[in-house]
C-alpha cells in the first residue's frame, strides 16, 4: 500500500513542501514517483518519518537525522531511547502538572487574599521540577572558575551561534557512536582525533588539565541527564567517550 504526499502530509502534520525538501536532500525519498509526477511513500517510508520527527523533536539537526539513520545504529534501539526520554518527561509533567494543581487549590481555599490554609508537606511544592544533579553541583564546587567562564561564554551566544554549537556537539557524538558500533578501539588515532575535536569545543569556554577532562569525561557517565544524552545516540557511547577522554587526557596533556 503506497500514500500520495498529499495524504502523508494529511496524516503526519508535515507540508507537502517539507516533504519534498526532505526528498531533495535525501533524507525521506519517496518509494516511487508516479506518471503525473506525484510522490508516493509505502509503509517504511512512513517510519522513517516518525523517526525523523521524534529526532527533531529531540533537537537534532537534519544532517545529524540523516547521520543516524544512515548509519550502522541499532534503529530499535534508538526508538526505545526515544520513547524511554519521552515517558520520562510525560511522568515528570504530570508530577508538576499535580504540584500546580494543589498549590492553585490551597489558594483558592485560602481566599482573597491568596494564602494558604496550610502546609502539610512543604516539599509538595517543589515536585517535577527540574534541579541541578549532584554531579552537576561537584563540578561546580571543584571547578568554580571554569563553570562560571563558561556559564558566561553562554550567555552572550547568540540563538543562532547556540543551534550551531549543539549540531556540531551532536553530530561529534554521532561519529563517535559510529566507532563504538564498529567496534573501534578508543585508542584508535581515528577516534583520538574525535576526542580532540571535543576537547576543542570545551577549550571554546575553559581549558581543562589532564585531571579536570578525566573529570568531564566521567560527569557523562555520572550524571544521568548527561548519559541519557550520549546513550540516546548509541547504548554505552557515554563510557566509551568517558574512556576514550581517559586515553587523550593521560597522552597529550598535562
């Protein structure tokens, strides 16, 4: 069963001239074009285009899109990730959709003058939102000078300076997921050279010594919301980054 792009447009929500941009980039072509020179897309098609909107809703770019399905990734495993982060987040806003709901009802019942009648459990208040992991809090007691140069580098990035840092992130993740798959050691000078790249980036905000990169490289084991960004790419790349970072900090610096 094939669909015209009229109707896979209808269905996902996606303009008809999004899905002919993303034929002429090879990102979704169709299965077949018709005699009246009308796209057709069959069942794959249309999974491939799921895939690329939880990706994009994720924050990824298109080359980094076409990257990861074009490469060697276990695809189920990609969609488990996705809908793993996505439960996650349902659970967490409903968590803090409650703790709005009772604070709105505790005023309500404290009348005009918008108090509460009472407490039970003050923590309440604070449920689903979002705070700073512990190891987040390490690195910036261990690291002051560091977290606060970059922290100020941030903040006068433009939007359009950020959205091409993370590309450049993600898609350096993305090459080295590809090493990870195909098994390459993290010695490899081909996966050094990745990890110079990083270090690059990170030398974009601060400079770290041999100790403190050994210390990044294991906040993206460490921290879960950290992991989760490697591990959405490709199981494991968060220990196989930490470990190739091990392998550069203890050969080229000091």
């Amino acid at each position: 069963m094939a669909w015209s792009i009229a109707e896979v447009a209808r269905m996902s929500k996606v303009t008809s001239r999004t899905l002919r941009h993303y034929d002429e980039i090879d990102l979704l072509p169709p299965a077949w074009i018709g005699s009246n020179g009308h796209r057709y897309y069959e069942e794959a098609d249309l999974l491939r285009l799921q895939q690329i909107l939880l990706m994009r809703e994720l924050g990824l770019g298109l080359r980094e899109i076409r990257a990861v399905l074009d490469s060697r990734l276990d695809q189920v495993a990609v969609l488990r990730e996705h809908h793993r982060r996505l439960l996650a987040e349902r659970d967490r806003l409903e968590t803090l959709a409650r703790t709005v709901g009772r604070t709105i009802a505790e005023l309500e019942e404290g009348g005009d003058k918008g108090k509460m009648t009472m407490i039970n459990k003050p923590e309440n208040l604070f449920e689903g939102f979002q705070t700073p992991s512990e190891t987040e809090a390490e690195v910036r007691e261990r690291w002051p000078r560091a977290w606060e140069q970059t922290q100020q580098v941030v903040e006068t990035m433009t939007s359009e300076e950020t959205e091409r840092w993370q590309r450049e992130v993600t898609a350096q993740m993305i090459r080295m997921a590809e090493f990870m798959v195909a098994g390459t050691p993290v010695s490899d000078p081909a996966v050094q050279d990745e990890v110079d790249a990083n270090y690059q980036q990170i030398c974009r905000f601060w400079t770290p010594n041999a100790a403190a990169y050994k210390g990044v490289g294991r906040t993206y084991v460490d921290d879960p919301r950290m992991r989760a960004n490697f591990d959405r790419i490709a199981e494991g790349l968060a220990a196989y980054q930490r470990d190739a970072m091990t392998v550069y900090a203890d050969a080229r610096l000091s």
